[in-house]
C-alpha cells in the first residue's frame, strides 16, 4: 500500500509556477515552509510550454523547479501536462478535437478538450508521459504520478463510432448476439452489419437534444456508457504503462472529480488501474457532512479499505458556482480532518498560489493575491500543517473497518437514469445516500462497496436499488444469507440483467425466492400523492408510521413474513417491509422510499441484532470515526455545529494526538472542532 511508505501525512497542493515570473518562485518557496507544505502536484497543464511544436520539447523550467523543490525537501506529484493539448495539435490533426452530444465538433479551447479515440491524442499523450519519465525516473524531489487531470465527458466522434463497434464486436462476438441484447425488433432496429450502428446521441437514439441521459434504447446507451469509460481508462493506461515502461517502481494515480461520484466514469473499474486513489473534493453549500463521508468512504472501498489522497481541495472559495462563500473560520480545518478521519493520507489543495487571470483567478488559494501569509487563510493552512507534522506517520496507513456494507456500482446508476421509466423522481446517488445516512447518524461504521467486493467480511449488506443484476450476483448474496448475513435491498430490485433486458415471470426477478415476495406492479406516486408505512410488528424502536414515495410496489408475500403495510391507494394493507429468513440469515425488502427516520429505524434494529455497536452516542452533528493501525484504534470526533457539544467518551483514559491533553469521560467540544484521541487505559 503506497501510503505506507510516505513519511507523514503529507500536506500541500497544486503548485503553477510557470505562471509566475522567477523571482516569486524563491518568495513561494518561503512560504511553504511556514505552511508546513511538504509535497506539490507540478506540471497538470502544461503540453503547450513543455511542447511548442510535434518535435521539440522543453523541459528547462520544470528542472528548474524539480531541484527548486527538492532543495526545499518538498516531494512532487509530478503531472504529465496532457489534460489540455496544444493549440498546434489542434490546427494540424483536427481528430483531436471532442465531438458533442448534439454532433457540433469543438475548436481548440478550454481544457479536457481531447477525443479519447483520437489516434493523434493518443500518440502524443503517451509519449510525453514516457519523455517525462526518462527525464525525471531518478529525481530525488518525484514522489508520484499524476496521469492527466480530472478524466472525463463524452465523445460522439467518427473516430469513437468506429471504436464503439469493435468495443461490440469484442462484448458480442455476433450480430445475433447484439440484437438479441439490445432488443432490436422494437422499432425495426434489427442490425445486419456492424458498419449500420452508430453512436446513440442527439441526433440517433436520444429523446432530448440536452439530455445524454433520455434515449429510446437503454441497452445501446448502456454499453455506450460502458465503452465511453473504457476508452478514457485507456489513455490513462498508455501512460501510465509509458511511464512504468521506464520505471515499473512508479507509483501512478490520477484524480477523480465530482466529489467522487462522477457519473461518467466507472471508478470501481479504474480503481484496479491505480496504484492509489486521488479525490478532487469541493463540497456544495448543500452537501451535509454525511454526503460528504459517503463519498470519503467510497473512496476507500475503491481499493478495499486502502487510503487514499485527498488531491484537490480548497481553502476558502470556490469561482465556479453561481454564488462562492468565503468557508468560515474553522471550515477548511474540520473539512479537512474529515478526510483523514475516513481514510485520507495526505490534505492537498487546489491551489497554492491564486492566478491572477482567467477562469481560476478567483479560486481560492493558500498564498492569496496579496502574496503574503498575512492572511486569515494562510494562518489557518500553516495551523493544519503544523498539525500534520506533528502527527507525523502516527496515522499512516491506518484503516476504517467496518461489518456492515452498502453496495454502490456505476452501471446501476446509468441504467436507472436512462430509464423511460417509472419515475424522475428515482434518482440512484439520493437513494443510496438515505441508507447511508442511517448508519451515519448513529456513528456505526459502514464500507461502500462494489459488486464485485467480496462479502464475507460483512453480517450486515444494504444493495438498495438493485435494478441491474449482474450475472451471478443474486447467486452470490443468496450465499451470504444463507451463511448467516443479513440483506437488506429495495424497491425497483431484480429488474433487469446486464443489457437492460428485464427478467421475464415477475419482479424481483432473480431475487424473488430469496426475498420471498413477488411485486405485482409498482407506483409511482405523484409528488403530491405521498403514502405512508404503518408497522404492524413493532421492530426495536419503530413503531406507528411514516411517510413514503416515490415508488410503491404491490407485493405479494411468498413466505416473507410482513413487518409493515402501505396505509392508503388501492394497495393499502399490503406488505411495505418484509423478512425472509434463508439458511442462517435473513433477506430485508423495503418496498417504498421511506422517510429517514424509518430507515434510521430499521437499520438501527438490524445493527442491535447481529452486535454491532455505536462508535459513540453523540449528539446530532457530532460525528464520530475511527481508524486502526497496528491494533491501535484512533478515535475521531468532529463537531459540525456552530455551537459547543459535550460528548460522552466512555470508560479509560484518552490523549489528544493534535494537542496532548488527556481526557475521562466526558470531553467539550466547541464550535467546528477536531479531536483525534488514542486510547491511553483501556
């Protein structure tokens, strides 16, 4: 695991030099050192400055900076600059260039503006990742790799329409295959030759000229979503294999975006490319602190529990909404030990240094344009590095086991939204978020897993949404109940299989005898047209009833055993919340999209039975973590109120890691504040 082998938690961000003259580089350098940075991703967008034309390159500037760094004893993430490429690349080999959903073909502009099917893209991309890493293999200041920047959005060139079909060809084997998967015959789609498709978008199978989510056909969108990851996974690993060419030792990576939950890209699947996982974080005004953990939790269920980096985040505000606050005192500091609470190794911003023009001039940055540390934001970024070396590599690889899971897999999200139906209401993301947040909220840890993710180190799996079933995947959750877990899984489950075919003799379909029920239709409700749950078996804490919508299934028990009915519509009194038992455990069906409490509920009671305790009882705000190193456990604690909480630690005797007091009992918290405690006396 590379985090292991990193000196501390490492601390820093991105670093543009080469926007600045030279005699701010010395003043920078300054500066870092009392901000207690120790590691800077160089060189993301630089391909122009590094190649003014197909054959010359120059590197004078990053030597510079390289040795510039190292004498400072700052490590590098070094990029390969190929996340935007030359404005000459785009005049002589047009290929480059991104076709959009609506067919208008770009001009040279902005930045992730390369086709990942453009054989010239490719050429080049790869090959300046290999001159990179024959130039700098053996400096002492490289750290890591940081392959392109942010991957991501979507293709509707010739080029891709080409290589979609051999994707096809290679998924399929045969026409026949292909129809039969896509259900061709609806709508005389019947394909005779491979040359006949054609990428589905705005102007073939999609419904809304704005909308790559609306199509007619859910199987063609769904391998298109498929092979559009594929293809950007492999530019990434052209260059990386350049640079591993080089030096196999490279450790390589490259940065999520989206907060990690970026639609396009299947990053369970990428995850298996990278050596560790980077997360570019920027939470919205809207975000609470528990989507905020789900998506640090899910970063580190990528690689099974490994940590990961925080790559990007920021100090103070954003440019790009609508509206940027300024984050408050005490914000960046609480944001930032969250990460490390769920699993990160390292804190990095974007940026270190605030451009002075264009797009970004007005991202938030550690060195601010007055250009001294005379600020609120520098004083607060040199407090967390401080911090930081005073921890040391006390929490280095450190990890956040948990014995209950949630399931999370891209292709469910996409063939959910391409769905024509039931409802917009559905959104894949949201729901999963209300389950997780029922964990959350009573501080009980719980791994995001993916469909591949074994099973056996968990008593407890929630699958919620589980439309798209890949093949054997039933068969393998039918296991892990019989063996003595307990499933937990949802309405619009066992709906279709891998091509968005659905399962022909009911819902839900491969998982009907596991559950035990079988769903006759499902509603959806108009927004106005809520229903509401009432218990008729009274389950640990839940009792009378709650509302609920956006779908409702009509079900039908089959040896599910009824623990709560719909109140109203034509299928009041029919069975909301079933159980199943199976071998030695126990299958769960929520038919509806309660409200939280309910699902607060219901996982509350399914924790108290299988063991599985609170981390700590806590007051509503207060969230609480944990990580293990070496049988050590380190406690977390963060309090997202603007007011001061007093908490309930237990018995023994603990030490703050971040200021060395010892504590028994009860512990203060103020407003925003981060507590790290190692057990002293058990």
């Amino acid at each position: 695991m590379f985090t292991e082998n990193l000196p501390k938690l490492m601390y820093g961000g991105d670093y543009n030099p080469e926007q600045w003259p030279r005699e701010i580089w010395d003043e920078d350098m300054r500066l870092f050192q009392i901000a207690g940075v120790d590691i800077v991703t160089l060189n993301v967008f630089s391909w122009a400055l590094n190649q003014p034309d197909e054959k010359t390159y120059c590197f004078d500037w990053l030597d510079e900076m390289m040795d510039k760094l190292h004498a400072q004893g700052i490590k590098v993430c070094l990029g390969t600059s190929t996340a935007a490429h030359p404005a000459w690349m785009a005049m002589r080999y047009p290929d480059v260039m991104l076709v959009e959903y609506d067919g208008r073909k770009r001009k040279f502009g902005r930045r992730h503006n390369s086709c990942p099917n453009s054989p010239t893209f490719r050429l080049y991309s790869e090959r300046m990742a290999r001159k990179l890493a024959e130039r700098y293999m053996d400096h002492p200041a490289l750290l890591l790799w940081h392959v392109n920047n942010e991957y991501g959005l979507r293709c509707y060139c010739d080029n891709c329409e080409t290589a979609f079909r051999m994707w096809l060809h290679e998924r399929y084997g045969t026409l026949e295959e292909l129809n039969r998967a896509w259900y061709t015959r609806f709508w005389g789609h019947t394909f005779y030759d491979w040359n006949e498709i054609v990428l589905p978008s705005a102007l073939s199978e999609h419904l809304s000229s704005s909308n790559p989510d609306d199509t007619a056909f859910q199987g063609i969108s769904l391998d298109y979503d498929r092979f559009n990851s594929d293809s950007i996974l492999a530019c990434y690993k052209l260059e990386r294999d350049a640079i591993k060419d080089v030096n196999p030792d490279a450790v390589v990576t490259t940065n999520f975006q989206s907060n990690g939950t970026y639609k396009p890209l299947n990053y369970f699947k990428w995850a298996k490319e990278l050596d560790v996982i980077a997360l570019d974080m920027y939470p919205g005004d809207d975000m609470t602190p528990s989507q905020m953990a789900m998506r640090y939790d899910l970063m580190r269920g990528l690689k099974g529990g490994d940590p990961f980096m925080l790559m990007e985040s920021c100090p103070t505000q954003l440019n790009w909404r609508p509206r940027n606050a300024l984050k408050r005192p005490g914000i960046n500091r609480l944001w930032s030990y969250h990460a490390v609470a769920r699993g990160a190794d390292a804190v990095m911003y974007f940026q270190l240094r605030r451009s002075l023009g264009a797009f970004e001039k007005f991202h938030g940055a550690m060195i601010d344009h007055a250009g001294h540390e005379n600020t609120r934001v520098f004083r607060e970024c040199a407090q967390i590095g401080s911090e930081l070396q005073q921890l040391g590599d006390t929490l280095l690889g450190a990890r956040s086991d948990a014995r209950a899971a949630i399931v999370f897999d891209w292709e469910i999200w996409w063939a959910i939204e391409h769905s024509s139906g039931l409802t917009v209401d559905l959104r894949y993301v949201k729901e999963v978020e209300k389950y997780y947040e029922a964990f959350y909220s009573r501080n009980i840890p719980v791994d995001m897993i993916g469909v591949e993710t074994a099973l056996t180190d968990y008593e407890i799996v929630v699958a919620p949404v589980l439309y798209l079933l890949h093949p054997g995947y039933a068969a393998r959750l039918e296991h892990f109940v019989e063996q003595g877990g307990t499933l937990v899984t949802t309405t619009f489950s066992g709906i279709v299989g891998e091509s968005d075919l659905v399962m022909p003799g009911g819902y839900p379909g491969e998982l009907r005898e596991l559950l035990g029920i079988w769903v006759e239709e499902i509603d959806a409700p108009m927004e106005h047209q809520r229903n509401r749950v009432v218990m008729t078996l009274q389950l640990g804490e839940l009792e009378g009833s709650y509302d609920c919508g956006v779908l409702c299934d009509v079900v039908h028990a089959e040896g599910a055993e009824p623990f709560a009915v719909f109140e109203r519509d034509f299928y009041q009194g029919f069975p909301a919340l079933t159980r199943n038992r199976r071998g030695s455990g126990e299958a769960w069906y929520v038919a509806t999209s309660p409200e939280p409490s309910m699902l607060s509920g219901l996982i509350g009671h399914l924790c108290e039975t299988c063991g599985i305790q609170p981390l700590l009882d806590t007051p509503s705000g207060v969230e609480v973590s944990v990580r293990v190193k070496d049988g050590k456990a380190f406690l977390f604690l963060l309090n997202h109120n603007e007011a001061a909480e007093e908490v309930q630690i237990g018995a023994g005797t603990y030490v703050d890691l971040l200021n060395g007091t010892s504590h028994e009992g009860t512990l203060l918290l103020t407003a925003l504040d981060v507590r790290i405690l190692a057990v002293v006396n058990a």
